[in-house]
C-alpha cells in the first residue's frame, strides 16, 4: 500500500527532521548573535532545508486578522455558518457593519486547503462580505460517513447556497468550476432563490478539449482503470479516515512539483543561499509559498474519479451529457445569473480557452450579461493571486459584480 509505505517513512524520518529543526533554530540564534559568522549560517540554513523536508496534512491558518476599510484597520473573524462532515462555510466577518456585497468563493478540492486562495479573499474583504468553501480532508472524515463523490459536491454548493440565501455572488476558482457551473444551472431552471445574480469561473476546466496542458495531456493517456489502479489507496489505521478510500494529497503534490521540478529545486536553492547571507524577507517569500504548497489534503476517491472521467476524458458538460442526480444539466438554463470568465494568458494548468468555453454554453443568457476577461502576462496562479489580480482583474470582478448586484 503506497499510503501505508508514505505514512511509515514520514514516521521514520521525523526524528532526523526534529534534530535538524534544533540545529536551525540554535545555530539560527547563534549567528543573530555576537557570535555571527559566514559558518554558522551555513549550517542554520542547510538544517532550514532538512526540517522543511516534510508534509502538513491540517489546514493551515488564513491569519487574515484586520481588512482596511476606508483607512481604518477593522478586525476580522473566521465563523463556521454551516457544516457538514466533508466541509464548512467559513465566513470572514468583519467586527464593523459594513454594507457589502454578499460573496461566495468556491475553493478547489484538488489536493490543497481553501488556504490557497488567501489572497483572493484579502483582496475581497475590503468590499465584500466574503464566505469561502472550506473543505476538510478526506483522511480525518470518518468512513461511516459514507461517499462523497460529484453528485454529493454539487448537493453541498446547494445548500450552501441556500444557507445564504438570495443575493448571493459566487465565484469558483479552478477545479470546482464545472461543478459550480452545473449548480448554477441547476439553481436557474428550478427557479431557486438561491441562484446566484452573478457567477465569476477563474481559470477553470469547462472544456478541456480546447488548447491541451500537459495536466489534460495525463488525464486522458490512461484510461479510468489505470487511474484507480496506479493513485488510489486507503486510509491507514492511525487516522480518523482510515479504510476511505483516496487520492492521497502527497501523490497530487508529486504530480505538481514534477510538472515544473526545475523551477522548485531552483526555489529551494535560493533559499539556502538567502538564508545563509542573511537575507530574511527574500527567505521568508519563498518559506510563506512553500508553507502553502506544501499542505495537502487526500480527496474522497469517488469525487477524483468522478471529475478525472466526467470533467477530463469524457468532457460531459460541454458535450450535453453531464448528469446530477439521473438529471440532465442543462446552462442554457441560466438566465437569472450573469456570467464572468477569467483566464491567464500563460497558464499552463487551465489554457485559455477551457474556460471562455462557458460563454457559448451559457447561450440562454443575454450577451450583455456575459463577460470574459484574458489578464495578460499571469500564469495558472495568477488568476487568483498576486499584484496583477489585485491590481487588474480584481477591479473588473468587482465591477461586474456591482452591475448586477
């Protein structure tokens, strides 16, 4: 069992990780000090690299603690509004009433925490009231819990949805994009009052037949077999999941980093030489994205299968064919809802193109009510994160979503 072989080494190598933390934060303290010499950080930062050899399978903290509103710094609280099992709705309330849009972020369950979209949601707060998906890992829900698969993600954005009420803006980043397109659907045709007035698809897979990455290049070389064969364990014993079956997060990790193996091993290189000359902040850059990258959790079997062969290979929603409960989805149905698409012009994870194909999906909608934004110079990340978000996709978004609130 590979999840089995994984958790054994990570036991095994936890004391090697222990002492080479203590030799860091020693050696760390002594080059602070009178004592300081070339030598000595040379040794505090080749430990750094030693202890940081590990995986953190709990979600890290947003410590998104104040927001700036009109030159004032308000405090803000994280509030679990409603949960299940497998997720909550993780509100950021701010301590001070502010009249703002109400705002939804669907974060991706691929292999990361809700934490990787830190930066979507600061740049939010100021001028939204912001809600964020925040899904647990599948290794600490209990397997009496049953499945989780597409049909039981859609039914949970539901009663999200619900839970909030009318008025409610929703904004999926990535993977969760076709679901949420399909809820939205959904949401329209019944006549919900919970449908969404406006719905944002960052940099996600509508229609992965346009301009193939490398990522839909994997998905659709082996077929669905090969994917439950190959990438699927169970839960050790040690774990409050354990017997689920899993994608496991440290194998989506792998997947990642030997995408761009280059680029890491070159991250972690100037890391030690930042850490040895003493150059904190350039070091704590890349320690705050690693920190991040490196905090996984395992997806429900049944739910990575599922979108692998619906969303991937088999490219259900864009062909008529996707299904939610023995129902057929239908985007046409959207007319309530606008639509905003967002795409990267480098992105190599989501190619543009996947994700503009929502507009021609959408084709009940009137084209003044549908939107596409191609932000230039950004990769798949980009999207969501960083100076170019904040200082020019951003401004969009919120725009649109004031048009038609």
């Amino acid at each position: 069992m590979i999840y089995q072989a994984y958790q054994t080494h990570t036991d095994l190598w936890a004391p090697v990780r222990a002492v080479a933390d203590w030799t860091h934060a020693l050696f760390r303290e002594t080059y602070a000090g009178p004592l300081a010499n070339p030598y000595f950080r040379n040794i505090a930062a080749g430990a750094e690299l030693l202890a940081r050899t590990k995986l953190v399978h709990d979600r890290p903290a947003f410590g998104i603690g104040t927001v700036s509103i009109a030159g004032e710094n308000v405090p803000v609280h994280e509030d679990v509004a409603f949960a299940t099992p497998f997720g909550a709705l993780l509100h950021f309330r701010k301590a001070r009433a502010v009249d703002a849009p109400r705002v939804l972020v669907v974060a991706p369950m691929a292999g990361h925490f809700a934490t990787l979209l830190r930066d979507t949601v600061r740049t939010l707060l100021p001028e939204h009231d912001v809600y964020v998906t925040d899904w647990f890992n599948a290794r600490d829900v209990a397997h009496s819990h049953g499945r989780f698969g597409l049909d039981e993600y859609i039914a949970h954005l539901v009663a999200f949805l619900e839970h909030l009420g009318p008025r409610t803006h929703v904004i999926g980043v990535c993977q969760p994009c076709a679901a949420l397109l399909a809820t939205v659907a959904l949401l329209n045709e019944d006549g919900n009052p919970a449908a969404p007035p406006s719905m944002t698809l960052m940099a996600g897979p509508i229609d992965t037949r346009i301009n193939p990455t490398r990522v839909n290049e994997f998905a659709t070389g082996h077929d669905i077999a090969w994917f439950e064969r190959n990438v699927i364990d169970v839960v050790p014993l040690r774990h409050e999941g354990a017997r689920r079956r899993v994608y496991p997060g440290f194998m989506q990790l792998t997947a990642f980093l030997s995408m761009n193996l280059p680029r890491h091993l070159k991250a972690h290189g100037e890391l030690y030489r930042n850490a040895a000359r003493g150059l904190d902040a350039r070091a704590q850059a890349t320690r705050d994205f690693y920190d991040e990258y490196f905090s996984v959790l395992d997806l429900p079997a049944e739910f990575y299968l599922e979108t692998v062969a619906r969303v991937f290979q088999e490219h259900h929603l864009p062909r008529g064919r996707f299904v939610w409960r023995n129902r057929t989805v239908d985007p046409r149905a959207i007319r309530k809802t606008a639509l905003f698409t967002v795409e990267g012009e480098r992105d190599d994870v989501c190619a543009p193109g996947q994700t503009l194909a929502a507009q021609d999906l959408c084709s009940g909608m009137k084209p003044s009510r549908r939107k596409h934004h191609l932000q230039p110079g950004v990769g798949h990340y980009g999207v969501f994160a960083g100076h170019r978000w904040h200082n020019e996709t951003y401004p969009l978004l919120r725009d649109f979503i004031l048009r038609n609130a």
